[in-house]
C-alpha cells in the first residue's frame, strides 16, 4: 500500500539523469542563461555527480525508473518532481508554472502510465500548480505553496481532486528576487519523519508552523548562512535516513542530533548551478 508522506521507505522513484535532460555540452551552452541557471554546468562534471546521486538511490533498493530524453525538454527537466502529484487516486499532471517546462508533464505521464501508474486529475489554464511547492504530511494532511509557481485556480483545481479527506494548508511564499527565479515549498521546508521537518525559519509563516505544531510535529531549524547553498533540500529515503548535498556542515549536525543517518553528494553541476537538490532531482511514486 502506497503511503501518501515524504519520509517512509521508498519503493519506487523516478528521475532523469543528465544523460537523458543535459544530453550535451552544445545543449548546456545553449540554454543555461535563459533558464537562469547560476553558472554553465559541464556535461562530464554532471554525469559524474549523477552517477553517484543514483547509487545512493540504488542503495535504498527503491525500483529506479528511468526518464527518457526528447527533444521538447530543456534543461529543467533534470528535475521530475515539479511536473506531477501523487495521490491516492493515482497521479495529478501538473500545469507547470514556467512556460518552457509545459511539455514534460505530458512527456513524464506517459512513462509513469507504462508503468501502471493511472491519471487522478489535470491541472489546466490558468491555474498553476508545481510538484516543488506540495508536500503530504499523511494520508489527510498535506501542504502547498502558493507563489510565482503555483497560484489559486491551481490550488482550486487540486483541492477538488485531492477531495474533502484531505486537509489542504495553504502557505504564502515571499516573492523570488527575480520573476523567473522559484522559490518553492520544499525550498523552505523538508519531511524528516511523522514527527520531525527541517525547515527555512525566516520564509516560514506563523500559521504553518503552528500547524505542523498541532500535528505533533517538530521544526529543526537550517543555519542561515547554510540556507542559500540548499541546506533545507533534504531527501527523506525512510524515517531519519537522507539524503543531503555534502558540504553543508551546520546542517548535517543539526540532522545526526535528531538520530538521523545522513548521505551526501556532489551537485554542484547537477543540483546548485540550476538551485535543484535530491528532493528537486526525484519523482517518489511510491513509498511504502
């Protein structure tokens, strides 16, 4: 039985490493401004990075389900969460709130339903709606941002699929420095365990952490100057075992205090330059 969070095991994942989204260094040179990418990835540095991404994916046992290339996707597309939802009536194909990445939802589905996976419900115009700002806390409780991603037609149209059982918060996002820029949900908060999120303090309204606070459920805290270097991407692979970029110190420690056993890895190609961490880089299907 799929569990409808982000901490318990996870059984099935999807991703598309930089083979299938970089494809190429001509590709890279050609897009990397124009998606705002903060520097040039190299394809040999990414592919690398990725390499080691998958085997700490691989360790969990999950099935990896692997995303092709197309010519349709851009660079983002390193990055299967945002595109869907799921659910328990199966998946959400999200209309994405950045213009250049419409096309992988569709694209993403199509696997997804090769694999048994059913549509719950569409997103469409105008609303808009993002994977990145959408987190299930259990079966009846879940969070969504509401920011330059994802708007209120968007967050409409998943109320009425997710449907009554689900208690839908709502959290207003302070807005990115530049309008292309994202700044989702998951960059300001992370599911640790049924009791336990990481989370960005100074983005984070009074009324989600007393939320989370009358779930039962408790807040670390990211250290500030950990913040802009992705320190609140964490991906939860089961209860208190992550995984993190390295070279994030303050975080890891506040993580082993609360009895989590942390793996890091590289990103600077796959997941800095282009502000995507573990959690940005998968697609969770199933946990169980």
């Amino acid at each position: 039985m799929n569990q409808y969070n982000e901490y318990s095991p996870l059984l099935q994942i999807a991703i598309r490493d930089s083979k299938n989204a970089f494809v190429s260094q001509e590709k890279l040179d050609k897009e990397w401004k124009n998606l705002r990418f903060h520097a040039m990835p190299y394809i040999n540095h990414a592919n690398a990075e990725f390499d080691s991404f998958r085997q700490l994916l691989k360790q969990t046992g999950a099935d990896i389900i692997d995303l092709p290339a197309s010519d349709n996707l851009t660079l983002d597309s390193i990055y299967p969460r945002d595109s869907t939802l799921i659910c328990p009536k199966g998946i959400i194909v999200c209309n994405m709130g950045r213009s250049t990445r419409t096309p992988e939802a569709t694209i993403n589905m199509s696997t997804y339903e090769s694999y048994g996976h059913t549509v719950a419900g569409r997103i469409v115009s105008p609303g808009t709606l993002e994977g990145g700002d959408f987190i299930w806390i259990d079966e009846h409780h879940a969070a969504v941002g509401l920011g330059p991603r994802t708007n209120q037609e968007g967050i409409n149209q998943l109320r009425a699929i997710l449907g009554a059982g689900v208690d839908l918060h709502v959290v207003p996002l302070p807005d990115p420095d530049h309008p292309d820029d994202v700044l989702h949900l998951m960059s300001i908060i992370s599911p640790i365990d049924k009791d336990l999120v990481l989370i960005y303090r100074p983005f984070m309204p009074d009324a989600f952490v007393e939320w989370l606070s009358n779930l039962g459920i408790d807040c670390v805290e990211v250290p500030e100057d950990e913040y802009l270097t992705m320190g609140c991407n964490v991906l939860a692979i089961s209860p208190r075992r992550v995984i993190m970029l390295a070279n994030l110190p303050g975080v890891k420690l506040v993580l082993e205090q609360q009895g989590c056993q942390v793996y890091t890895y590289q990103g600077l190609d796959i997941s800095r330059k282009g502000e995507g961490g573990p959690t940005c880089l998968t697609r969770p299907l199933i946990r169980g």
